[in-house]
C-alpha cells in the first residue's frame, strides 16, 4: 500500500518469450485502472518498462499476466522499484540512475558495448570529465573506450527500445567526441523490422574537449528505434 502526495515513477524489467504470449498489465488493484499493458512474444531479451502513477491518495499497484492460446509463452518481471516524481519521456534517459533505462547493447551484432562511466576516462587526456546533467564528476554519462582490446573498424550500438511515435518526435542529445583517432558517431532509427534509415553522422573528434548539442526530428510513425551508432578508428 502506497501514499503519495504527488506522482511516482514506477520502474521495472519485463521478460515476454514465446509463440502464445498473451499480456502484461500494470494497474492499480481495486479500480482496475489500466496503466501500461504490453502483449505477444517482444523476443528471448530482458526489456525495460516504466509507467507515471498519479497521487489517488492510498494505492496499491497490480502486475497482471494473461495467459495466452497455449503454454509456449512465459511472462516474468523483475527489479521493481519506485522513484518520486513523473517518469521521463519514452526514449529519454540521463544515466543518473546507474542504468541504461531503455537502451541497450545489442548481443551479437556489433563487437563491443557502450559502458556507464564517472568523471574521467581510463585514457589520458580523452573524453569528458563530467557529465552534461549535473556538470560534476559524480554524474553517469554513457562512452565507449576505444582504447586496447578495440581495434581499427570495430563498432557499438545502443539500441533504443520500440517507441510509438504517432505524430513524429524531436530526439535531444548531447555528445563529447575528442581525439584525432576517435573514428564517428552515427544516429538511424528504424520503422519496425525495415532498413534502417540515416539520421544523423558526425566524423572525428575535435581537441577542444567540449559538450555538443544536436537535435534530430522523425518523421510520424507507429514504432521506432533509435540507434547510436561508433566507429572506432
């Protein structure tokens, strides 16, 4: 039983696998209010979920799993927690929690993984010293190392999860790229299983150290995911 003055964020992990998934439904027991709800088989992979829960005063929250058309098909959660206040938008994520909220590094389809790092990096005189949120060394920031074990061609994605996007959407990030060898940095995004499509490319780091914006619109669509992409030279 929960008692809030104003909202919270509902965070958690969410496993569907299977050919007769049925559903997964989070609602506040009681009302049977309906407040996130994800149906079929969304692949053998461990998926993030988070959903706003309004203040109604006394609350308790209800995880729902519908069975589907026969046994081949498992539903499971994990890592619940609640965080006071709205949760971000969908596909927003500023690693301050220690995690990559929705994205991830997908398994075999690139040669090495984006990591969470604080202040520094482990080569001299190469990447930031402190994240764009907080502006300290205590903030999380996400960068790959392209230092040894890497080599020259390697490359890394971060994978958003499927976003809805009905009425298009404006992608804000900041990005630190220093270095005569830091190789490039590509953004695609991807309409359900089609090609995926160029967004945005940006070729070798400069010597200045500093913080960049970019800002990136898509146009109307029902699912996309966003991938950053880093070509070590």
């Amino acid at each position: 039983m929960y008692t809030q003055a104003s909202s919270v964020c509902l965070k958690f992990h969410y496993h569907m696998f299977g050919p007769s998934i049925g559903s997964l439904n989070v609602l506040i027991a009681g009302t049977q209010r309906l407040l996130w709800t994800k149906s079929g088989n969304l692949g053998n992979r461990w998926r993030y979920g988070h959903v706003t829960v309004r203040n109604d005063d006394q609350y308790q929250i209800a995880f729902e799993g519908v069975v589907g058309s026969s046994f081949q098909g498992d539903i499971a959660v994990d890592d619940i927690s609640l965080a006071n206040g709205p949760c971000e938008e969908e596909g927003s994520c500023n690693f301050e929690d220690g995690t990559f909220c929705g994205f991830y590094n997908p398994k075999d389809e690139d040669n090495f993984d984006w990591a969470l790092n604080q202040g520094g990096t482990i080569s001299f005189d190469t990447g930031p010293t402190v994240d764009h949120t907080t502006g300290t060394s205590v903030g999380y920031y996400a960068y790959i190392e392209s230092s040894f074990p890497q080599n020259h061609g390697d490359k890394t994605w971060l994978v958003s999860e499927i976003l809805e996007s009905p009425k298009g959407a404006c992608l804000d990030f900041w990005y630190h790229m220093k270095g005569n060898t830091t190789g490039n940095m590509s953004v695609y995004h991807r309409v359900l299983d089609a090609k995926p499509t160029s967004l945005w490319f940006k070729e070798v780091g400069c010597g200045c150290g500093c913080l960049n914006k970019n800002t990136l619109t898509f146009t109307p669509t029902p699912y996309v995911i966003a991938k950053y992409e880093h070509h070590h030279l």
